[in-house]
C-alpha cells in the first residue's frame, strides 16, 4: 500500500473552495452578499493571484468582478461590504500587476467610496487611500 502523498497548497485551497461553494444559502443566517460561494471566489482570486501568470490574472480578475456584483453595461457594482471592499483592492492589485494603472486607480477609487458608505474603519481607509494616492502618482 503506498502512502498517501501530501496535498499541495493548491489541492487544499481548492478543496476548501468546493467545500464552501457547495454550502446551501438556506442553511446560512448571513445576508446574500456574505454568502460563502462569494468568499470562496475571492479565495479563488487570491490563488490565481498568487501565481502571477497572465491568463490566471485574467481569470482572477473575473473572480473579482462576479464577487463584487460588478455590471459592465452600467458599471456599477452590487455588493457593498467590507468583503467587496478588499476585493476591489484585490482588482487594482491585479490590474497594476497588468501594467494597467487607469483601471487600478479606478477601483481603488471604488474601493474608496464603497469603504465611506459602509462606515469602514480608519486603518482599512488609510490604506486604500494610500494605494489610491500612489497609483495616481505614478500615472502622471
């Protein structure tokens, strides 16, 4: 019998991620936006993320834009919590990745006044106010 091999970050993570997409939103006393499939695609994201590869970005990105509710006709977004709040700080990370500095200061932007509507605590502002603020500098 051969010993069990032991599971990569990757294989666990993803496990963790099926695990939490396949929780029934009945069985839950959390609003819709707090829903467990929405946190395991922010997990997702963080996985591709991590890898830095060009087409992982991208799927990445997409992660993030279903986790925020984002509507590309209207260019608005659905969820607006503390969640969405450091997934749209996750976007701009994946765009500057790109070398896309306009779209990472846009939602970095949106990050921004999402985390004034819901009343976000000072430390988590400063520091989208601070990413903000150099994404912008280094744009000029």
């Amino acid at each position: 019998m051969e010993p069990d091999k032991p599971s990569s970050p990757y294989s666990v993570a993803t496990e963790r991620l099926v695990r939490l997409w396949k929780k029934p939103q009945s069985s839950l006393k959390q609003p819709a936006d707090q829903h467990p499939s929405l946190f395991a695609l922010a997990e997702k994201a963080h996985i591709l993320m991590d890898r830095r590869e060009g087409i992982d970005l991208d799927e990445a990105l997409e992660l993030c834009r279903l986790r925020v509710g984002f509507c590309l006709s209207s260019g608005r977004v659905r969820y607006r919590d503390q969640s969405a709040m450091h997934t749209m700080e996750d976007m701009a990370k994946i765009y500057d990745e790109l070398n896309q500095l306009r779209g990472c200061s846009l939602w970095l932007m949106q990050a921004e006044k999402v985390g004034r509507e819901i009343g976000a605590d000072r430390l988590a502002m400063t520091h989208v106010i601070d990413k903000l603020t150099e994404a912008q500098e280094r744009q000029k």
